[in-house]
C-alpha cells in the first residue's frame, strides 16, 4: 500500500514537471507580422537660411562646433531635434497623416551613423494614436533596423521592427527616410 502510494506521488511529480517543462516549447514564436506598413517622413534642416521651413534644429553640438552647421568627424557630439512630416509616398508636398517627433544624435567620430529615439504621432482619419521607436541607424547600411518598442491608440502596445532606408539625401538640408514597419505583436 505504502509502495503504491509512493509511486502515484512520483508518478504526479513526473506529470507535472514534464507539464511545467512543456509549456514553454508550446511558446514557440511565428515570424510573420500581424501588421505591415509603409511611409516616409521628411527632415528639412535649419542650415542658417531656412528657418522657416525647417523642420530639425541642431539644439546640442560638441564645444568645437555650432548650431548652425553639422559638425565635422561625421558629426560626432551633435543631437538634433525633428518634427517631421509623414507622408503615404515620397513626396514632401503630400498631404501628411501624422509626424515623426523625436530627436536623432550622432555618436560615432570614424563612422557616420546616428542613434534614434522618436515616435510617429497621427492624427488622421485613417490613423490615431502613436508608434515609438529607438534604436542605433548605421547610416551607411542600405537598409536599417530598430525597434518598435511600443504603441498607443490604434497601435495599442505594437511592437516589432522598422526597417529604414533613406530614400533620398541633398546636401545635409533635406532627407528623407523611407520606413517598414513590420508589428510582431498587435492587440
Ligand atoms: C521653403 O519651401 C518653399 C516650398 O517648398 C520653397 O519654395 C522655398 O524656397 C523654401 N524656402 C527656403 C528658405 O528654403
Ligand atoms: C559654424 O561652424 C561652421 C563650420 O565650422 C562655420 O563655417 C560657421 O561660420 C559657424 N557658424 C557660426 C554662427 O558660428
Ligand atoms: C487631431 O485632429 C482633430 C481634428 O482635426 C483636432 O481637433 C485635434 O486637436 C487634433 N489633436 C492633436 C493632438 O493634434
Ligand atoms: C548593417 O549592415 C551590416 C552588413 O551588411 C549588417 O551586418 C548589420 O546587421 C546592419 N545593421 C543594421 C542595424 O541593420
């Protein structure tokens, strides 16, 4: 009696520690977004003479530079402040959805590259609510990836990547990111 009983005690201890074991094979993640979307955003920037169609502003630059120009060694030390225009194609002149809001900095002397912390804020009869992004952007790779750390509205807690590729590049006054936003989780 005491035997069987002692071996139904093992017999539940298996079941349930093969059960605790199991659960986290069955989390095993799909690769395919929940949702898909693409758009550009257009950074003018204030360069001395254009103040009033910028849309960034050099707001912190190393002591060897100024606030007017980007400073040299790839810029190293400048942060810069952006409220964007978006738009559903590449052209600056369409009716924007929303803005890209946020600040970029460029933190590398030997490479040019920069790191992001923004958000896409819409307030659109197709979108409302707000995309928030950061991460490091390789400026020389064609395409780069940061995250999606979150959302709000109509992107209520996405998350995922962006992939973005700059889609075009005139003189350190205007560019223009191309953004694919892939969500790998939405609610
Ligand atoms: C501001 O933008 C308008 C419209 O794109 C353009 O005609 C004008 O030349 C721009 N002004 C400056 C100072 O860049
Ligand atoms: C800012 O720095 C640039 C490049 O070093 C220089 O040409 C320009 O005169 C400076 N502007 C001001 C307002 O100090
Ligand atoms: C969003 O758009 C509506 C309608 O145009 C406007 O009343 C509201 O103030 C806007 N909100 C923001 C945060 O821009
Ligand atoms: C940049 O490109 C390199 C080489 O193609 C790749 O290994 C790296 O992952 C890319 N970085 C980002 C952030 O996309």
């Amino acid at each position: 009696m005491e035997a069987k009983r002692s071996l139904l005690a093992i017999f539940l201890l298996l079941s349930f520690l093969s059960i605790s074991t199991a659960a986290p094979t069955r989390k095993t993640r799909t690769r395919k977004p929940c949702k898909s979307m693409v758009f550009y955003f257009h950074d003018i920037i204030y360069n001395g003479h254009n103040a009033k169609n910028a849309t960034s502003a050099i707001v912190g630059s190393p002591q060897w530079g100024n606030k007017t120009i980007l400073t040299g060694q790839n810029h190293f030390g400048d942060l810069v402040v952006f409220d964007d225009p978006i738009t559903l194609d590449n052209n600056l002149h369409s009716k924007p959805v929303g803005r890209a809001q946020g600040f970029y900095i460029y933190d590398k002397k030997d490479i040019f590259t920069a790191w992001l912390g923004f958000s896409f804020v819409f307030n659109s009869t197709q979108h409302k609510g707000s995309i928030n992004f950061v991460g490091a952007d390789p400026l020389m790779n064609k395409t780069r990836d940061i995250s999606v750390i979150g959302g709000t509205g109509d992107f209520f807690m996405a998350r995922g990547v962006a992939t973005l590729m700059t889609d075009a590049f005139e003189g350190e006054v205007y560019f223009r990111l191309r953004t694919d936003i892939n969500l790998y989780e939405c609610w």
